[in-house]
C-alpha cells in the first residue's frame, strides 16, 4: 500500500510541475442545456482506470519495488513489456497479423504507460467528455470516442509506417472528445488549473489583507480560460512533431503525436452523433 501511494504521490508531483507550464483543464463553465449524469464518461473512466490496475500496474509496481538489477526487476520489466507488445498497437499487427491483429487497435485504447500518464488523460476526459456526452446522449457518445480512438490508430499505420513502436493510451480518442467539445461549444470556458496564475492570485490576495482591506469572494484555484485557447495550446505542441513524424515515418520522442493530431480532426463526425433536438438549434445558430 506504501508504494502504491508513492506512485500516486509522484504522479499527482508530475502532474503538478506541468500545470507550470500549461494550464491543466479540469472543468467546463458552460451552461448545459442538458442535464444528465455522465454515465459514459464515468464508465469510461471507469475501464481504463480497472485495466490499467489489473493488467499493467502490478508489472510497474513489481518493477519500482525490485532492487535494482536483480532477476525480479528484469521479470517485471519483461512482463510489462510483452502486455505492451500483445495489446499495444503497431502497424505490423495490420500488416502481419501478428498478436490479436488489428484488435490491438482497440485493446491499445485502454491501456497507459504509467500512474501519471493514465490520471492526464482521465483528468481531461472527465473535463471535456461531460458536455459533450450530454450533447451526444451515452451512447452515441462511446460510439463516437471509439471511431476516435480507432481512426487515431489507424491514421499512425499509414501515416508512420516505418515505425514498429507499440502505441498505447485514450489520447487519440480524447483529443476527438476535445474537438467535438470545440466544435459545438466554441464559446465555452474551461475551469483550469495553472499554478503561476494561482500564485500571483494567492499573493495578491494577501498583499490585500496587509493593506488593511478584506479580499472579495473565496480563494479559488481554479482560472477560467476560453476552451479555444486551452484546445489550441494542446493543439499547437501536436503541429510540428506530427509532419515531423509524417516526413520520416517514424514516431518519435515517445508520444504518438500523429495519434493526437487525427483524433482531433477526426471530431467532425460529431455532427453524426449529436441529439436531433440539440442538431438543429446548432444548425438555426441558437445556443446549446
């Protein structure tokens, strides 16, 4: 248990550093038209959160619990890589059948490299996969981020075909929740988590109080940014690594950039999957 809290530790450490940089969404503020629970969302949370438990964690926890160089650490590292190669997915599954074939290209969807990498994607699914679920209805709404995920991978079998790299995790597909969610909600703000904002909040705050005046409202942690500008940011880091990886047909730097990118555009084809009702108020220019 010890260890297992470590790792969240470190992973939510991560997390944290990189809220640095970027600003990290974890809300929407738009009005929903709709209210429901998000069931799909929560279940697909729900999924990649038991599989990565069951089927690669206890590899990763073996592996950082191991001395170092002992026969018990190159066996855990073994046994994760070989649930990567089986279930990951890369271009010669399509080409040469081998594993489960192009299953992969679905297993691959619901499997993550480690704690820091499974709890980002949650966090912005969760963020982005409420409305728009209740835009779409539950099912359509798995419909539609599966067709994500799949044109995401399968896009990397043509696009970087010279690479034998297996490609793992829901990012391809959430970057397609993260499209649809621009496409009908262009206007909305995203509740974000961007630490020197809250800093420069929190300082103000007390510069305030030392002045002898009382801060108006609660301290909140959260900044609130247009979604298209926190789409775009995530975008933009995707851009030049993607033709990158398109003119060598390699992927590189260990993110499926190319994934990312393809699942994005493939966000189109959430005008097949919205309510009717929803459809046409979208069409006629009315609010959502």
């Amino acid at each position: 248990m010890a260890i297992i809290v470590a790792i969240l530790l470190f992973a939510a450490l991560n997390l944290f550093l990189s809220a640095i940089t970027v600003p990290m969404p974890i809300n929407d503020h738009g009005t929903v038209r709709y209210n429901s629970f998000p069931y799909a969302t929560a279940g697909l949370i729900f999924i990649n959160v038991v599989v990565f438990l069951a089927f690669q964690a206890p590899d990763i926890i073996a592996f950082v619990t191991s001395e170092r160089n002992s026969i018990e650490e190159f066996n855990a590292f073994m046994s994760y890589q070989e649930t990567i190669d089986n279930y990951g997915f890369r271009g010669i599954n399509l080409r040469e059948g081998y594993s489960i074939g192009a299953f992969t290209s679905f297993t691959s969807m619901f499997m993550h490299v480690d704690f820091n990498h499974l709890i980002s994607n949650m966090i912005f699914l969760w963020a982005f996969g409420r409305r728009l679920e209740d835009a779409c209805g539950s099912a359509r709404f798995v419909i539609f981020y599966l067709i994500a995920g799949l044109v995401a991978n399968m896009g990397t079998a043509i696009l970087a075909s010279a690479s034998d790299l297996s490609s793992i995790g829901a990012s391809g597909a959430i970057f397609g929740v993260m499209g649809g969610y621009l496409l009908l909600f262009p206007f909305a703000w995203m509740g974000c988590i961007w630490i020197p904002a809250i800093v420069v909040r929190f300082a103000l705050r007390v510069l305030v109080r030392l002045i002898g005046d009382k801060p108006e409202g609660n301290f909140r942690w959260t900044l609130q940014i247009p979604a298209i500008l926190v789409v775009g940011l995530y975008i933009g880091f995707n851009v030049l690594p993607t033709f990158n990886t398109i003119q060598s047909g390699e992927l590189s730097e260990g993110i499926n950039y190319v994934a990312h990118m393809l699942g994005f555009l493939s966000a189109i084809l959430i005008f097949l999957f919205v309510r009717k009702d929803l459809l046409t108020r979208y069409a006629s220019g009315r609010a959502l």
